[in-house]
C-alpha cells in the first residue's frame, strides 16, 4: 500500500521475509488483497489515529454513564414482572466488573434503589437518558476521529442514532437477564426430574457465560454498525466485532489476575481505589474496542479504494 513503509521494512533483516510472507496471503473478501495491505493499513491507523486519547475520552464519558445507565434500568424494573430480576442483574453485573470494584459499585446501586424517584416520567430518569446517550454519543465520536473515516454525521443526527443504540444496549441487557432467569428456572426443573445433576456440571455457570458473550459480541456489533455512516457496510459478523469480544474476554480473565495478585490501589488511595481500578478497566476496554473498530475500518477503506482503482 505504502512504498515508502514497505522500502524502509525490507531493509529489515528477518523483518523484510515476514512482510513477504504476509503479502503471499490473499484474502477472498478484499478481491486478492493481502493480509499485508491489511495490516498495514491498520497499524497505520493506530498510530496517526490518537487511539489511546481517543480511548480516554470514550473512559470518561463511559464512567460518567455507568451510574445513569444503572438508574435507566433500576427504573425499568418494578414493569419487569420477573421475579429475581434485580438480583440475577446484579450479579451480571458483577459477573462483568473486575474484582474488588463491585463492593463500591454495589453500595452507590443500592442508593440510587433505595432514593429514586420511581416513575418513567421523574426528572432523575429522564437525566439518565441524557447521561447514557453522552456515553454512547462519546464512543461514536472516537469512531469519527479515526485516520480512516473521513465522513461525519451532524451533531443532531449523532445524538439523535446515539439515543437509540442506547436504548437498545439497555433492551439487550434486560433480555439477557431475563433469559439467565429462565435458564435458571429449567436448570432447577431438570434437577426435580432427578435425572441430571446440573450442578455437578456446573451448566448454570457455563449458560451464564455464553449469554454473557453474545451479549458483549451483539452489542459491539451495534455499535460498529452504527457508530459511523460508513457502518451500514459492516456485517453483524466482522472481523472487528470478533477481535474485540475475544481481546474483552481476555481481558477480563487477564485484569482479574493482576487486580488480585498485583494491584495495590486499595493500599495506597483506600476504599476509592477500587473507583481507580474500575476507571483503568473501562479504558482498557475502550482500547480494545478502538482496536476493533479500526480493523473494520481498515478493510472498508482497503475495499473502497479497490473499487475507485
């Protein structure tokens, strides 16, 4: 793609046969396009494209989000006539934070259970709209920044598709709960039959999980979908999506090693340090989800500029 990179790499003992070697894989997608244009372009992007400051602002906004997006939902609960909805969410919940962090996130959710001001209609939950809209509206503006999007929606119109997305994270959540509570309630009617022991097999653990994936992986998927005008050409299924369910899960087995083997934030900063740790697992998961979606937007732009050739 670049004759002045590649010039510079074959200058580069060993170096200079992996960059044959990768030019020799064609990928079918990308109309005989190799894997080096790919990764080419991507490393690219990465590095002219201010991931880590684009990562932070998405942290933030995302952080100032959680609690507003969790009254958003506390909201919704009293229509859910499911009973043990609360307590399977909070155990999603804490199923998905690090460790150590979800004493201090529990007591600020009982809180805001215990002093909302109930109702789809009160001022607190429709301040939870806007607050949870900010965040999604921040990790769609990371996506615009990128070195290869050169298209950008109008303030009104991102907001505008930013408000829905979230809506429908909140709808996916509820959904996984839910289907978790059901699970739940088939695994104990199998245990009554007394032909299976599910517990043996540890099935609700695994259930769990796999609802827990998808979830991660439907959401990422919407939100490279429409986090760009250039989205509408990514698939449900794109190598972005599966690079980042897979590097988050990874993560989250990874960052719960170091919190409890390494991490000393609650020696040195006390209680809040379990608010720090939180605030480092949101960035690096907003990282990983910039990695993603640069490789997505990579191969848009490798098969755009295919198709002006």
């Amino acid at each position: 793609m670049t004759k002045q990179i590649e010039n510079k790499l074959e200058k580069i003992p060993v170096l200079n046969l992996f960059v044959i070697f990768l030019k020799k894989i064609k990928i079918p997608a990308l109309h005989g396009m190799s894997l080096y244009d790919i990764l080419e372009l991507y490393v690219i992007g990465i590095v002219k494209g201010a991931l880590t400051t684009r990562a932070g602002g998405i942290a933030f906004s995302f952080f100032m989000a959680i609690f507003p997006f969790m009254l958003f939902i506390l909201t919704l609960i009293p229509y859910i006539p499911i009973d043990g909805f609360q307590e399977n969410l909070f155990g999603l919940i804490q199923e998905m934070l690090p460790p150590k962090t979800f004493d201090a996130v529990d007591f600020v959710l009982k809180d805001i259970i215990n002093n909302q001001y109930g109702g789809l209609l009160s001022f607190g939950f429709l301040a939870s709209i806007f607050l949870m809209t900010n965040g999604v509206n921040a990790i769609f503006g990371g996506f615009e920044y990128s070195y290869h999007i050169k298209e950008m929606r109008s303030i009104f119109k991102a907001y505008f598709i930013s408000l829905g997305v979230s809506l429908l994270m909140s709808f996916f959540l509820i959904i996984t709960v839910v289907l978790i509570i059901l699970y739940q309630i088939a695994l104990v009617r199998i245990d009554n039959t007394g032909w299976l022991h599910t517990d043996d097999l540890n099935l609700f653990y695994w259930g769990r999980g796999l609802l827990f994936l998808i979830m991660i992986f439907t959401i990422v998927s919407l939100l490279f979908r429409f986090g760009t005008t250039q989205g509408k050409e990514v698939k449900f299924f794109s190598p972005g999506a599966i690079l980042t369910t897979v590097l988050s899960l990874f993560t989250f087995y990874i960052f719960g090693i170091y919190v409890v083997e390494f991490s000393n934030y609650n020696q040195l900063y006390g209680s809040i340090g379990a608010l720090l740790i939180l605030m480092l697992f949101i960035w690096i998961n907003a990282i990983i989800l910039l990695l993603g979606f640069e490789l997505n937007a990579s191969i848009y732009r490798l098969k755009r500029t295919h198709k002006t050739l």
